[in-house]
C-alpha cells in the first residue's frame, strides 16, 4: 500500500528548477511535464527510415485515464513490463524520463521507498540527485559550488537525457540513438548552466 508520504523538498529538489534543471525538462518531458510517458520501442516495427519510434507518447493521464503522479514508484516500475504496443506501458516516465533501471536504482540510492507517489516534488529530486551522482562536475558548477565541469560528466548528462548535447554537440550514440536526438546546442546548455549559478 501507498504510504502517500512526500520527501521534504531539499536543496536537490529546489535544483530541478534552475534553467538547467528546466532545459534538461524541456527537452524530456516537455509540455507533458511530470505527467509525459512513453511506452518504449520493444516490439515496435521499424519505419520506412529503420528507426523504431515508440507508438505511444504524451500525457499518461490523456492514454489511460490515470497520472502518473497519482502512482507510486513501484507501480510505475510495474507499468513498465509488456511491449510498446501497449498504451499503458511505461518506459521513460515523467518529467526527466526516467527508465526503469534507472529510477530504481536513483530512488534507492536516494532513499526514496517504492511505495512513495511520483510526484513532481519525488520528480525533482531524483533528476538532481541521479544528476549529482552521475555527473558530479556538472551539478558542482550548476550549483555554484566548482568554477569548471568535465568533458567526460558532460557526456554522462548526454547519455542519460537524450535532449542534451554531448561536449561536440551530438546526439550519444548507442542502441537506442535512431529514436533520439539531442533538443538543445552546446550553447543553450552552456547558458542555462551559468545561469543556473546565480
């Protein structure tokens, strides 16, 4: 059962709202926000261009009548079985989009129960937190707390939300790069870093 229980917003959470925390949003979630899904490619046939588009996207609640905010970790987690043929799969959900393997392990590494409600607070705080453990250089800087970030965090940001640039400008490339491009120049990044510091 849901224990409904919220996480106080922490300084992780305020993070989110920073310009950089609100591009890397944009560009994922997008005008779903915390409320955006897409059910993934697995069994989906490729297009005429051999690119497999996941076939149902948007606003979880609009598909099936319930919000993901309104679900907990776990049972997010639990939409995420089954094919992309299934409008009610889950395979990158949210506001960050976050994967399975991925909002497991930042929710554990968080400390953040599986019974707990994907709220936009929960939201927030695991992009930030899954930010800083993964690029650690990048949060520093965004936060004001290191004068310079790493090429190679850079590219971990790349790697883990699509619509961001890699240090060249790219889209990163592995096995699930035909159905993702990067949203935003290194320039739009390298500004809503700087301002994210004042």
């Amino acid at each position: 059962a849901a224990t409904g229980s919220r996480p106080v917003v922490n300084e992780l959470g305020q993070f989110a709202q920073s310009a950089y925390g609100q591009l890397v949003a944009k560009g994922e979630g997008g005008k779903h926000g915390y409320d955006a899904y897409n059910a993934g490619t697995l069994g989906v046939q490729a297009d005429a261009k051999g690119r497999k588009l996941p076939k149902y996207s948007g606003s979880y609640r609009a598909a099936t009548g319930r919000a993901i905010t309104d679900m907990t970790i776990s049972e997010v987690l639990a939409a995420s079985k089954g094919t992309g043929m299934d409008k009610a799969r889950i395979f990158a959900a949210g506001k960050y989009q976050f994967i399975p393997d991925t909002l497991r392990s930042a929710a554990k590494e968080s400390g953040i129960p599986l019974d707990t409600k994907f709220t936009p607070e929960v939201q927030d705080m695991l992009f930030a937190a899954h930010l800083k453990r993964r690029a650690p250089s990048v949060y520093a800087y965004a936060t004001g707390k290191s004068g310079s970030y790493s090429e190679k965090d850079w590219n971990k940001v790349a790697a883990e939300w699509r619509s961001m640039p890699t240090a060249s400008g790219g889209t990163y490339q592995d096995q699930y790069a035909s159905s993702n491009a990067a949203g935003h120049t290194v320039e739009q990044t390298k500004r809503a870093l700087d301002a994210s510091r004042a």
